[in-house]
C-alpha cells in the first residue's frame, strides 16, 4: 500500500528534521517491509502560483482554431496576459498559473512567448501538465477557499512523498493511513491521536431496516443515510489528491468520500442509492441458481458457501467484495445509504478467490478489520459527503452487532528475554505491550494482557513476545551462532547423488529446477497410451495454477518445457538434466490422510497413517539434449546431438557409480521406437534413453532430434558399488586386439560385448564396439559388429600368445552363446 507523507504528518506530529529516509528506516525497524520511496512533483521548478480570471476573450483565428486571451491576477501589481486553448473555466474562477521561468514535471519550461498575436506571460495549467494525473479534463480549477497569489503547488499538495509498503497478512492495521500513523508514533515516539476518538458515532435509531442471518458471517453492519446529496459536486482537491496519492483513482464525490475513509481507517465501505433499493437490506448466504451482477458489470453465478447483500429484489452485492450494479451510485444519486460492516474473514477470502475477484475492501475483511470502527466510518464518510455534497445526515441509524469480548493472553515477565537474549526488565514489558495497545495487568512475575481490536492476530505468548522485541528494536537482538555440532561428513547416498551431479556437469550439462506440476496436455504431448501407468496422478486440492493440477510421474515435462524456454532464447546448444522426485500412487485406493489437531504432537500412529497415505517419491534423473553436442572450429567439424549422446549419459554414470549399465533395443513412448534404449543393470530395468518422437518434439515446440533419458536414480543407487577406494592401476603396457563378428540383425550389441567381456576372463581390461556394418559381404538378416578389446596384467607384461588366447576365449564365448561367426 501506499503512504503520503504529507497525511501522515497531518495524524501525527513527526519531527520535522525527520526525513523521508529516516522515516521509513523506523518504520522498516517495526517490522513494516519497504518496497518503495516515491518522491512526487519534485521536479516542479520555479514559480506556480493561485491565479483568478479577471477576463476573458474568446478569438477565432484563420486556421480554425479559437483561442481565449485572458487577463489573470497571480497578486502582482497588474494581471498577467496569458493565451489558453481550454474552454472549461470562466471569468472569477481560480485557477493554478505557471510564470515564466517554471518547470513543469518532466522538464517542460514555461517562458514568455507571442502567440496568436498576444505576448502570453505564463500558463493557465491542467492537471496532466501538473503530474496530478489525466481525470481532469481541461483546465484545473481551484476551490474558493485558495488564495490569489500563494504557492498554488501547496494548495494542491503537487510537492509529496510516498512510502509503498508490503503488508504481511498478519498486519492488517497496517493497510490504513491510522494504522501506519500508529507506528509512526511508535517510533520517534510522539503522541497519537486517533482519528476514530474525533467522530462522534451514531447509535442504533431506526435507520435503514437491516437483517443479518448469522452473526458469525456478519458480524457487525452499520447502515446511515444522507438524503438530499448533490451527484455532481466535486471532490475537493485535498482530498482527491490523497486518495490518487494513495494509488486510487479518483472518480466522484462518493466513490472518493467512501475510498478515502478506508484509506484513512481501513473500514472499507459501500454506498448504495436508497431509491433503487427494494425492501430491508438482508445479509444471508446464497441460494442455488442465484445469480449478480456485479459494479464490473459482468454476471456472476453464486455458490451457497457466498455471503450475499440482498434486498426483496434479491443478491445487490458480494458481502466484502463488490457491489452490485443494480443500486450502484450514479450521477443522478441523492439518497445514498453507506454500509459500513465486519464480515467473517475466512468467508470473504473465499468468495474473493471463487470469483477470481480480489478488492480493496477484500484484501482488508479477509486480514480482519477492527470490529469497533465500523460506525465512525460510516458517519465520518457521511459527514463528508453532507460537508461536500450538501444534502443532511439523517440522525436514525442502524447498528448490528457489539464490541467483541477481548482475549487475554499470560506470559512469564521474563520471556521476552530469554527469547530475544537482549535484557528486557518487566516494566519494559508492560510499556511495550500498552503502546501496541494491549490491556496490561501484572501479578507474580506473570504479564496478561488483553490485545486491542485492531489486532486479531495477537492470540498466543509468543506474538506478545514479538510485540515486546520490535518495540524494543530487532537491532539490538545480539548476534549469536550456534556451535556446530561434529559432523560425520556425507551419507553413501548423498555421496553418490554428488557424485551423479559432478560427472553430468563435467560432460557439459547445465543442472535446472521445474516445478514438480503437469497436466493432462503433458500426457498427451508425451503419447502415453491410455494405459500407461504415468497416467495415474495425485491432483493436488489447492494448486498453485489451474493449468498444471497435478503433480508429476516423470522428470520429462518440466525438463522439456525448460528446453524450450531456453531455445525460445537463443541457446540452440544445450544440455539439461535435473534431480528430483516424482510420485506414483500406490496402487489401488489410496488412503485418506488424517487430519490432525495443531494443539498436540501428532501420536506415532497418526505419523504412520499420514506416511501410508504418502504416494511413492522415487528420485528420478532426467536429461534432455538438443543442437550440437561437439562446436565446429578450427580443429574440425562440430557434431550434432544423438539418440546415442542420451544413452552414453546414462552409461557415464553406471560408471562413476560402479554400476554396469547395458542398453537393450526398446520401444517406450514417448522415445521414437526405432531409436530408443531400456536401460538395464542385471534384470532390473532403470529407465530408457534415445531420441525423442517428431511429435513429441512439435508439442513442445521444440526442433526434431532431441534426445532424452529418464533413469530411477534411487534403482541406479542401489546397484552402485564402493565409491571410495580409488581404482587400482597396472603400469605394464596394453595389449590390442580388434575383432569381427557377424550376427543376427536383432542381436543387441551388449549381448555380444557382454559375452566377449565374459570369455576374455580377467586378462581383459575393456570391451568398446567402435563400427557397425550391414552390406552384401555379410549377407542379408546379417550385421558385423566390430571390438575393440584391450588386455593388461597388473604385475607383467602379457606375452603375444597371452593376448591371442585371451582373445580366442572370447570369440568362442560369443560364438557358441550368440552363434556369431568371427570374422578373419
């Protein structure tokens, strides 16, 4: 919310060597969080002073345009000659002048020119030209309350500053200019001095006829009504400045009136026109089928849970919310009835939320507003309306509902202390407590207090506790830091998932976050049959969008949409992967979670229900690659990504892992089935790698050939081996051996180099496949798949007729388990 400075100064005296800086460092110290410093018509130079118009000629010139030669006194010995092209002012109006030598805001200086054949002295200003916004059409004119010739820049408060600050939801006081005038006072200290004591309130009298259904819906509702107001009086200037300065647009006498009391105390308020109205006012809960129109002028259909503002026509308006379009203030309005209630907060913060509508008087209910106020709200608006508008405030009122009993709350005088660590003696607690407004009594060491009706949030020791310390001040809470207990360094596990993060980004993929949400959409841009497993979700009940209600299966999705994201930027190039969890529903029906009380620990039965209910949350890696995956330059040409880049991934981590990862021929959606690989280590199947479907692909809006992987991590993990004792390494020399065997078209090439790998026995060192053929010279049905194989001892140098043998052991294996034939 915004804060004019200058309406802050005119609740509570602030030193005037307080600047604007110091002011919101004090309040930043009382726990009020800074978003801005806005200073306003700074930039405002020179001389802009209260003119009258003495005179007024209108000419018609050749070129079709009329002007207005006017005589102006700005308080000088003679009037100013000044040409202005507005229409909207006469003769005796006062009006804001710039002399020559000003500078409006945003640098345009006013100087004394000839013009349409008058030497003009000066600008008769509007309120564009003065930065006070674009609702005022032409010429702004003055009230007659100005003076000819003073600062016009003060008459209309051009000159401000604006704190914007973030109100917490535990704050509500705070979204009113008597709320933060409070804490103003609170911190340099000054007196402050309610502007809630300076109205006299109605009493119930017979006003309006009201009815509430449920007290704990409505718990509050003041109804006054002035009678003879006129619709086209004026805002004064005063108060549409503060009001605009406050981040409102400034529209009419009563939107402005009703406006500016909720700034001011944080009432929101509601005006209907009494002649629209049909019957008693009746605040009650929707009915089925029920429908309003609401002052947005679109139609809204209610839920039973909405909490309505009726009449015998029915719903007028959404309790705390908006209004009804029906008995909407209008320019022909005289007789207007203000409402000035206290609704159930948790009822208006879900109307608001159903509705998709948030308001100002929203945003205030559903934080809670001061039950007490309600009737010097709305006799302060009506005042003045009547001192504004005319008309007269009738004496009969309606008034629903009473003071709220207040809570009380027992702390230990000391607690304050040993919470905090600074040394805050028991009068220092009473003193804090009773300038938040608390109700405080001490006996034997124990502080009770009674919080004022202002702040519902304060309902347990240790809010008065938080209380205590901002009013004694956060900076002079000592900095202490724990002892750090003995550490055992990393877990297995957590060793190993670094483990899998450092080898993945040494081979140059960059490590994103997506959220954990998908969508059916998902489902379809990945293919997945019907059937598929992945299909079966967890919705989540309150979802951060409507868009991705559901929570993820796979690590693909995200990935994939950050891809796009990422090209969407430029980076044609790129490498991702991400760790993280996704949930699988157990089978069956799934267990309802207990709910549980706040007041206790949860029993370990309780824990057990709630870990039951828990879906399955396996940790997944995923890994998309698209673009180039070798650069070209000087040293050669570059080399796109593949389907065989995804699986060597997966393969590159089986190692740093201790785990032996073969890839077997596969089709799993949404891989392209001609280029997809299950990943394997013994008989568990770990996931799947290769190149992403065209269609896939297209869904996402990203280039064909992409190349993906999904592995359980958790399964990879358990199959992982001891990761902290350092291979051990021969220093004799390698012996090389390449060979040739031609198989079946559909034998896997792990097969064949698991079964070489088997036969070389312990000689041999490693198996890497390093060429493929298919042709004539191997016959059709047929595929030579070419090894390379290195054999090594660790304690000699192995003999010529070593290696031959070793490499003889594993062609026979390879022949007599895959009937392969040894090519010479």
């Amino acid at each position: 919310m915004q804060f004019p400075v200058s309406w802050l100064r005119s609740l509570v005296e602030i030193p005037a060597e307080v600047g604007i800086e110091d002011l919101a460092w004090a309040l930043t110290m009382l726990g009020l969080k800074l978003e801005a410093i806005v200073p306003i018509g700074h930039d405002l130079a020179g001389s802009l002073v209260v003119g009258r118009v003495l005179e007024i000629n209108a000419e018609k010139h050749s070129n079709g345009k009329t002007i207005r030669w006017c005589k102006v006194d700005v308080g000088e010995s003679e009037p100013r000659g000044i040409v202005c092209g507005a229409f909207n002012f006469a003769v005796g109006d006062l009006v804001a002048v710039a002399l020559p030598g000003t500078v409006l805001p945003g640098g345009f200086e006013i100087g004394q020119r000839m013009t349409y054949g008058h030497p003009s002295d000066g600008m008769i200003c509007s309120a564009r030209e003065l930065g006070l916004g674009d609702d005022h059409i032409g010429i702004l004119v003055l009230d007659a309350s100005a003076v000819v010739g003073e600062d016009a820049a003060e008459v209309l408060g051009v000159r401000d500053d604006v704190i914007e600050l973030e109100i917490n939801p535990d704050r509500a006081y705070a979204l009113s200019m008597r709320g933060v005038a409070r804490e103003t006072a609170i911190a340099f200290p000054q007196p402050f001095s309610d502007p809630v004591d300076a109205v006299t309130p109605v009493v119930d009298g017979g006003g309006f006829p009201v009815d509430v259904s449920n007290l704990h819906d409505c718990r509050g509702f003041t109804a006054v009504t002035v009678r003879g107001f006129n619709p086209t009086a004026p805002s004064p200037a005063w108060l549409a400045r503060r009001v605009q300065l406050a981040g409102i647009r400034p529209l009419s006498l009563a939107v402005d009136v009703t406006n500016y009391v909720m700034l001011e105390l944080g009432q929101p308020l509601h005006a209907y026109d009494q002649d629209k109205l049909t019957g008693r006012i009746v605040v009650r809960r929707a009915e089925p089928g029920e429908a309003l129109t609401t002052l947005d002028g679109k139609e809204r259909e209610l839920d039973p849970e909405d909490l309505l503002i009726t009449d015998e026509s029915g719903p007028i308006g959404l309790a705390g919310v908006m209004g009804g379009e029906a008995t909407e203030i209008t320019a022909a309005t005289s007789n207007i009835v203000l409402e000035a209630a206290n609704f159930d907060p948790i009822t208006i913060a879900r109307t608001a939320r159903r509705h998709k509508l948030p308001s100002e008087a929203s945003r205030r209910f559903e934080r809670g507003v001061d039950p007490t106020i309600g009737p010097a709200a709305a006799v302060r608006a009506a005042r003045l309306l009547v001192e504004y508008g005319g008309g007269e405030l009738e004496t009969a009122a309606t008034v629903i509902g009473g003071v709220p009993s207040s809570r009380q709350i027992t702390i230990a005088d000391d607690l304050p202390a040993r919470v905090s660590g600074i040394d805050i003696g028991a009068d220092t607690v009473v003193g804090a407590l009773e300038t938040v407004g608390c109700r405080v009594a001490v006996s034997d060491h124990q502080v009770t207090a009674a919080p004022a009706p202002w702040r519902p949030d304060l309902d347990d020791p240790y809010d008065l506790v938080e209380e205590v310390v901002r009013i004694v001040g956060y900076d002079k809470v000592p900095s202490v830091l724990p002892t750090a207990p003995a550490g055992t360094g990393l877990t297995r596990r957590q060793q190993l998932r670094r483990r899998v993060g450092l080898v993945l980004a040494g081979a140059g993929y960059v490590e994103t976050l997506a959220f954990p949400f998908v969508s059916e959409k998902d489902w379809e841009a990945l293919r997945l049959p019907a059937d598929d497993e992945r299909r079966r979700t967890i919705k989540i009940a309150n979802p951060l969008s409507e868009i991705d209600p559901q929570l993820r299966t796979t690590a693909l999705p995200g990935l994939l949409r950050a891809l796009g994201r990422n090209l969407a930027r430029g980076q044609s190039d790129l490498g991702l992967f991400e760790i993280g969890a996704v949930f699988l529903p157990p089978p069956g029906e799934r267990p309802v979670a207990p709910r549980l009380s706040v007041d206790h620990r949860p029993s370990d039965d309780e824990l057990k229900q709630l870990d039951v209910a828990l879906p399955d949350q396996p940790l997944h890696l995923g890994v998309v690659i698209s673009g180039r995956r070798e650069r070209p330059g000087w040293w050669g040409d570059g080399r796109p990504a593949c389907w065989a880049d995804a699986i060597d991934a997966c393969r590159r981590l089986g190692t740093a892992v201790g785990a032996d990862v073969t890839a077997l021929a596969a089709a799993h959606e949404p891989w392209h089935p001609g280029r997809c690989a299950q990943l394997v280590i013994g008989d568990d199947v770990i996931g799947y790698a290769g190149e992403l479907h065209p269609r896939a692909c297209r869904a996402y809006g990203l280039p064909a050939r992409v190349a993906a992987a999904e592995l359980d991590l958790d399964a990879l993990l358990a199959h992982a081996t001891a990761i902290t004792t350092a291979p051990r390494l021969s220093s004799f020399p390698v012996g090389k051996e390449d060979v040739a065997l031609v198989v079946g078209r559909g034998v896997p090439a792990a097969d064949v180099a698991k079964a070489l790998t088997d036969g070389g026995g312990e000689l041999l060192e490693s198996v890497r496949l390093f060429d493929v053929y298919e042709g004539e010279q191997v016959g059709p049905g047929r595929k030579s798949l070419a090894f390379s194989l290195r054999f090594r001892a660790p304690d000699r140098t192995l003999t010529e007729p070593e290696i031959s043998g070793a490499r003889d052991a594993a062609v026979e294996v390879a022949v007599e388990r895959l009937e392969a034939v040894h090519r010479v």
